[in-house]
C-alpha cells in the first residue's frame, strides 16, 4: 500500500454540514477498500489567494491515507464528479529520509571524547651529554710576602 495525501477545495456555497458529510464519505470510502485513514484535516473556510472558477473563498480540507493503486482511480473519479468540488489534488507522499546533520563550528565536548586521536609519531628525548670542562686546581690564596721571596730566590739577590 502506498501513502496518498488528498488536498481539496469545496465551493463557499455549500453549507458547513455537506462538507462535513463529505468529508466523512472520503474517509468511508477509502475505509471500504481496506486502506487506513492516517490524518484527516476537517474543511476550513478559507480566502483563496487567488480566484478560482470565479470564486474567492473555500472550505479547504486534506486527507492523507494509505490505499492500494487500483482503488486510487475510483477515488479520484469520486472527487471528480462532485460538482461542489472546485479543485483537488491527490500526491504520494514518500517517507522522508534521514536528513545529514550539518557540520557547525562549535563542537560538544562529546565529539572531542568520542573521536579516536590521530596517533602522533613518537619522539623520543635525546640528551646531549657536555663534558666538562678540565678542572681547575683550587686556587690558594698567596700572600705578597710569600711572591717577594720568590722573586728574591729566582733573581739571585
């Protein structure tokens, strides 16, 4: 079975019981041929936006329902033969599909978390060992008399 949506457009000059009637012969019918009735918006009175067949007002109603192909020809001869009827549209309405979510800049931190981290090449620590540098002799403190008698012993005096 496929999912139909019926949209219709019944004259102002009917009274509001007559539309009501037959909105609930639509929904009979569709019930007779074994098909389900899903959704039935009750005709509204309504100003068209537009003029149609003279007229610029309606009681606009709708029906959506699910009925086998070979029953949809009657139907549509039905709505067609109504005099008070003055348009009608009958589409299939297709389950819709599961939309993509759009990419935004501000992420959840649950994206962060869920997301595996690229793996980073490991880096390994090299140390560079300085040598020292030759120690010095820990320095002594001379005293001036000490550089006098050597300066004596080396001069010969």
């Amino acid at each position: 079975m496929k999912t139909y949506e019926l949209t219709y457009i019944i004259s102002p000059e009917t009274n509001s019981e007559e539309v009501q009637a037959f909105a609930k012969s639509l929904e009979t019918f569709v019930q007779s041929k074994e098909g389900t009735v899903a959704k039935q918006a009750n005709p509204v009175a309504k100003t068209l936006a537009y003029p149609i067949q003279k007229t610029a007002s309606g009681f606009v109603g709708s029906i959506e329902f699910q009925l086998e192909p070979e029953f949809l020809a009657e139907l549509k001869d039905i709505v067609a033969k109504d005099k008070k009827i003055k348009r009608h549209m009958i589409v299939i309405k297709y389950p819709e599909r599961a939309k993509k979510q759009r990419r935004t800049r501000n992420k959840d931190v649950d994206a962060f978390i869920a997301e595996p981290k690229a793996e980073k090449p490991e880096v390994k620590e090299v140390v560079i060992e300085k040598t020292a540098a030759p120690e010095k002799p820990a320095e002594t403190k001379i005293e001036l008399k000490d550089i006098e008698q050597k300066l004596e012993e080396l001069l010969g005096e």
